[in-house]
C-alpha cells in the first residue's frame, strides 16, 4: 500500500466515528488495524452482535458501519435490514468471508452501499471502497 494514491481525502481525516460491527475477535483486529492506518483521525466504535451495534448506535453519532454478515442474533443479508432498521442512511460496507454471488447481491439488495471480501481487507481497493462511502 505504500502509494500516496491510496490515502482518502481530507474530509474523511476528520474525527469520523466508524463502527465496526464483528463478532470475531481476529476479524475484528485486521479491520481495525486497516481502518486505524487509513484514518488514524477516526474514533472506531466495536460492537459484537446487532443488539450491541444498536445499544451503541443510540449513544454515538455514526459516519459509516462496516458490517460482518454472521452475528450471534443475525445471519447473512439480513443483518443489513437490521442495521437499517436504525439507520436509513449511514453507509454500510458489509465485510464477509462469504464469496458467493448470491451474498453479495441479497446484500446490496437489503441497502448495504458496498461489500468487501474479509481476505481483500488489506488491499487498496478498500481504501477505495471507504472513500466511496464515507460522508
């Protein structure tokens, strides 16, 4: 990643707060790691379940919520719909381990903005991916 090309516009170096929404412990290490790299500015917000994304959702402001599909109370595309239950219109960048173009589609379909594959997590295309989506 060593290029200056890959780095987000200054807008998205503000104190954005990103939450990160992934029940696995080492999922949840790798994209904060990236996400800390790319936006040091950004205050993350960790929850491990929907139910916890919601219960901090209530008490923070959100810029953007990177999504993981398989949660302890939520499973595949639908947890998107649950995210979007309390937010209309925060993006959200679903982040899977599932490759199938099924789950990528239904994902969409629920209202993620963007879905990134867990093992393209350290590639600059994610970069990509979050200036796309960033307010």
């Amino acid at each position: 990643m060593g290029s200056s090309a890959a780095r987000l516009p200054e807008r998205c170096m503000k104190k954005c707060n990103v939450m990160v929404v992934e029940d696995n412990e080492a999922d949840r290490f790798v994209i904060s790691r990236k996400l800390s790299s790319v936006m040091p500015e950004s205050r993350l917000i960790h929850s491990g379940s929907l139910g916890e994304a919601y219960a901090a959702y209530m008490k923070n402001e959100v810029d953007l919520v990177l999504l993981d599909l398989n949660l302890p109370d939520g499973y595949g595309p639908q947890t998107v719909t649950e995210v979007r239950r309390f937010n209309k219109s925060v993006p959200i960048i679903v982040v899977t381990g599932a490759e199938t173009d099924n789950i990528v589609y239904e994902s969409l379909r629920m209202g993620a903005n963007n879905v990134v594959l867990k093992s393209q997590i350290e590639m600059p295309d994610f970069v990509n991916v979050l200036e796309q989506n960033i307010r």
